[in-house]
C-alpha cells in the first residue's frame, strides 16, 4: 500500500480534471500576434501556463489510456535559421506519437482549435514503404478511407509536381503515390463550448474517427528504420 507520501506525490503530479479552454488561452494567441518579444512572454507566462498549457496537459492526460502517452511541444520557436526572430510559436501543440512521424495531433491558437494526425514528415524508408503499400491490395483500403473522410476533414499530401520515379503518370493510384505525407484535419473556431468538457468529447471523436487512417499508416508506412533491425 502506498504510503501518505506516496499519495501525496501521484496527486500533485496527476493534472486536474479537463473543464475547457478558457477564453484567456485565445486571448493569450491574439495578443501575442502583436507582442510577440521576450519581455512580453516573461510578463504574460504565468497567463500562459495556467490558460494554455494547463487545460492542453488535463485533456491529453484523460486521452492517455486509449491513444498514448502524449507529448507537449515546448512553446519556443527556433528561430535560428528564419528571417522571422520571434521567439514564441503562436499555437500550443500535443502530439500521441504512434510512429515516427504518425501521430494524433491536437493544437491551440487565436482562431480556436485544431484536431489533426497522419503522416507528417518522412523519414528514413517511410515513403518507399508507403508507395509499395498504394500500388499493393493495401492502396484500395486506403482509398476507401480517405474516400470516408474526404467530406470533413481537409487533407495535406505535399504533393510532388510529377509522378515519382518509376511509376507511370497512367497508374490508377498515381495521385497517391505522389503524396509525401499524409494527414488530414478538421477546425474549430472559438465557441463558447470550447471552454467546456465538450472540447474534450470532441478531440476523442475525431481521433477516434481518424483511427483507421493512423492505424493503416502504423501498419504500412511504419517507422523510419527497418523493423527487422530493431529486435
């Protein structure tokens, strides 16, 4: 049995319960699109880690048992390699990592929020996985998914500009086999309800309903390496 001290700790650590994004969490994004300097985040911080953060850790912590261990990103921008020098992102994003680069994706910004996943950058062997997978019996049951969701959700491939090397422009799958990534996603502009326990029923439906996308990525995409070599 644990004792009192051990109580004590699981409870500081365990976020408390998801009640909404507060109108301040997009407040915060709005004022800091024109304020968006050090001495103003060490000002408004606090504003951001009670309003932002916060709530972001509570829902991802209730989603935990059924999607994964999440990931918060660090709110800092790596601005060494960009004309733009502003040190903080404007959105907050959490991720479930499923693969390497396959995840769920659940981000806060000043326009509301967005619930997204898929396949958002290759690595290593993943997309000549990928194109083996389309051009295979696989590539008809990611047609039907897609074709599933073609009506809600708003879809990235990063497409390239022709065919890939080695496949015909006349191949029935071609404009999948043109894809680079693969993710799909689905905004929600700032509403009363985003403040409530709804924001949360929401995420979990439509990663709930991305699922089978993630999964067949999981499956035949899979990870950067060859999974024979990690065991």
């Amino acid at each position: 049995m644990p004792s009192p001290a051990g109580r004590r700790k699981a409870q500081v650590d365990s976020p408390p319960r998801f009640e909404g994004f507060p109108a301040e969490a997009f407040d915060f994004y709005a004022a800091l699109e024109v304020n968006n300097t050090r001495p103003w985040w060490q000002e408004h911080k606090a504003q951001y880690e009670q309003s932002v953060r916060g709530p972001l850790v509570s829902l991802l912590s209730e989603l935990e048992e059924e999607f994964g261990t999440p990931h918060v990103f660090r709110p800092y921008r790596d601005a060494r390699f960009s004309k733009d020098k502003s040190p903080i992102k404007d959105h907050q994003g959490g991720v479930v990592n499923v693969e390497d680069a396959i995840a769920y994706y659940l981000q806060v910004s000043a326009s509301g929020i967005m619930i997204a996943g898929g396949w958002y950058a290759p690595e290593g062997q993943q997309i000549a996985r990928f194109r083996e997978s389309v051009v295979g019996p696989a590539g008809a049951e990611l047609e039907r998914i897609l074709a599933g969701m073609a009506r809600t959700w708003r879809m990235d491939g990063n497409l390239l500009k022709t065919r890939p090397r080695g496949y015909d422009m006349d191949h029935p799958r071609i404009e999948l086999l043109r894809h680079r990534r693969l993710t799909v996603a689905r905004d929600y502009a700032v509403e009363p309800w985003l403040g409530t326990r709804k924001a949360l029923t929401t995420v979990r439906t439509q990663w709930r309903a991305m699922r089978p996308l993630i999964e067949w990525l999981a499956d035949y995409v899979g990870p950067a390496g060859d999974p024979s070599e990690q065991w």
